[in-house]
C-alpha cells in the first residue's frame, strides 16, 4: 500500500524486509534449537551430565557471521537513512512548518498559512521546522519520514510525494497532554490543482463574508482548540462556548476575582495568560502570544466569540 508512495518509501521498506528477515529468521531458528535442547538434554534423559570441550572454530563462527550480519543490517539502514538527511534539490518548495502545543501550521513562500500541508505530486518540498514551546517530531507514517523539531533550531527535512491523495502527519514524539491529538493530514495534489490551490483567494473572501470565521481559522491555526473546546467540554483551559459577555471567577495576584468576559479581558488573557488564571484550571500550561497575534487578529478571535455566546456586545 505505501511501497512507492515518496523518494524514500522503497529504500526504507527494502531495509526494513532486510533487518525484519534476519530478526525472524534467527528468531524462530533460536527459539526452535532450544525447545529441542530441552527435549533431548533433559535431566530424565541425561541423568548424568557429560562434559563437553570447547570449539575454536565454533566460537570463531558464531562470533564473525553475527558479525557480519549486524553490520549488513547497519548498512542498509544507514543508507536508507542518508538522503533522508541530505540537501534538499534546488527547485524544492520550501514550507514553513511551527509545530507547537497541540497543532501544526505550515506557511507558503506567498504567505499563505494553513493547518493542513497541501503539496503537488512529483516535486519536490523542504519543511523548514521550529517549535515555540516544547521538543516535537514530524512523522509521516507513508513517507517513511520522521525528525525531531527543536525549540530555538531550524531543522529540515524534505520529500517528494509520488501519488496523490491524503496521507497522515502526526507528532511523534511525547509533548504534553494534548499530544495524541497533534495529527493533521498531507494533501498531494495534482501539480494544476495545487497552483490553484497556491493563488486561491475565494477561501479569504468566504472567510470575510462569514461573522467569525477568520477569527476561528487564526484559533485553529495557533493551536488553541487544542486546549480551548468549542462545544462547553473541558480541557486543558476553559472551553470558548458561552464564555463571552459572561463574569468569571479567576485568580489574580494570590486572590479571587469575578472579571467580565469582554475585549479587555480576552487581549490580556491571550497576552499575559498567567495573570489572570480562571478558577479551577492550572497556571504555566499556556505561553503568551505576545508579537505572535496581532490587536487585528484578536478582534477577529473576539468577534467569533460573541457568535458563539448568547450575548452580544
């Protein structure tokens, strides 16, 4: 099913059949010796122990084919490995790519941001990765691909998509509560549909056109629906459902406030989010997105929360 589906898909499952047989191989040979060992050199069988000398050239034998079975399984992997590593070719797409707590945001050379990595078959893209927080790692099960994203380090890693279709991306590497839920998609598009896709700003306009909607997008695009529900379920922080026009009890400066939910307070909360910590929930689990958001994105965040109160500035 994934033999062919990028550059790298059939050098890694060529090293995988390799290192995977000979692990079997010895595996089943190992474990059937024993069982007959056990059989046939049993106490009942053998009450009297014989004594055996030692073979030079048995030890010789066991020692070197290992060996060299070890370094024929090292070498496959280690040049499966290597082009996963290497410089990605010139004419490669170059993808910005912000891993953080719990989402994934990928922006084009034109500036187009997206929570979904959208690629043309056959061509290649570099992913320029970085995270804002915690250590992350990008995997693409049907890639064969999969690199750890340091806080304060570009890292690179590149592809080339062979087929189209959607394929998932995850985090795979443990980084707080909400990890299992880090997973978006990798859409391979023909090489027409994606430069429609690339100049496309019908999406922009409908957004526009929709109360809340942009505001909604830039939500899901920094991750906040990963901690914030939309339907009043709890998470890691209060959910955004009912919560705007609404007085709410917090902890500020070592004592309990009630504070209306309004402009005010949802700027701060986004700017200094350890100021004001709405009762119940833990300080320190969210940054602050200061010089990340702007005052315009806020009002746009501000106005899908009133849609989604039952009151209204």
């Amino acid at each position: 099913m994934y033999s062919n589906l990028s550059n790298f898909s059939e050098d890694i499952n060529t090293s995988f059949i390799v290192i995977f047989s000979v692990i079997s191989f010895f595996l089943i040979a190992i474990t059937v010796t024993i069982i007959l060992f056990v059989i046939k050199y049993r106490e009942k069988k053998n009450p009297v122990p014989t004594p055996i000398e030692g073979s030079v050239i048995l030890e010789i034998i066991w020692t070197v084919i290992p060996l060299g079975l070890v370094i024929g399984m090292f070498y496959y992997g280690w040049m499966a490995w290597i082009p996963t590593v290497s410089d990605a070719p010139e004419d490669a797409i170059e993808v910005k790519t912000t891993a953080r707590m719990w989402s994934w945001l990928f922006e084009y050379e034109n500036g187009k941001k997206t929570d979904t990595l959208y690629v043309p078959e056959g061509k290649p893209v570099e992913l320029q990765m970085t995270s804002p927080d915690v250590l992350h790692s990008l995997y693409i099960p049907a890639y064969r691909i999969k690199r750890d994203i340091i806080p304060g380090r570009v890292t690179n890693i590149w592809f080339e998509p062979r087929k189209t279709g959607s394929y998932d991306l995850f985090c795979a590497e443990y980084c707080g509560l909400q990890h299992a839920f880090m997973i978006t998609e990798v859409k391979v598009l023909t090489q027409e549909e994606f430069d429609e896709w690339y100049i496309d700003t019908t999406a922009v306009v409908k957004a526009a056109a929709t109360p809340g909607a942009e505001g909604l997008q830039i939500l899901r695009m920094n991750g906040c629906i990963a901690c914030h529900s939309l339907d009043g379920s709890k998470l890691v922080g209060p959910s955004y459902k009912g919560i705007w026009g609404h007085e709410v009890e917090v902890e500020k400066g070592g004592q309990k406030q009630t504070l209306l939910v309004d402009a005010e307070y949802i700027r701060n909360s986004i700017y200094n989010p350890d100021e004001e910590i709405v009762v119940g929930y833990s300080k320190g689990l969210m940054r602050s997105y200061q010089g990340e958001l702007t005052d315009e994105d806020i009002d746009k965040i501000i106005v899908y929360l009133e849609s989604l109160s039952d009151k209204k500035e």
